[in-house]
C-alpha cells in the first residue's frame, strides 16, 4: 500500500520553472514528441546524405 501511495505521489509531481509550474506527465511528453522530432529528422538527413554519396555520375 505504501508503494502504491508514493507511485502516486511520484506520478503526480509538478516542478516550478519560473512562474509557470509544470507536471512531470507534460515533461514525459514534451520529451517524447522532441524524441521522435529528433529521430526523424536523422532518418531524413541520413537518407539525403546517403542519396546525393550513390548519385548515378553517367548523367552528366
């Protein structure tokens, strides 16, 4: 019982950035979506790096 109290208490902490204060679920996510930002744009730049490295040189 006491670990499922605290579990809730830890789910449930907001932390102060200034004035504005802020829940850890709202970090969780912001994390998640900047995650997801991050791997895309890699996955995008790797296959442009990777196009313009096997360009066909026949062409010109």
């Amino acid at each position: 019982m006491f670990f499922l109290y605290n579990f809730e208490m830890f789910f449930f902490i907001s932390y102060q950035l200034g004035e504005v204060q802020v829940s850890n679920l709202t970090i969780i996510i912001c994390a998640i979506f900047s995650s997801f930002t991050f791997i895309a744009v890699g996955i995008s730049s790797y296959k442009l790096y990777k196009s313009l490295i096997n360009k066909d040189d026949s062409v010109s």
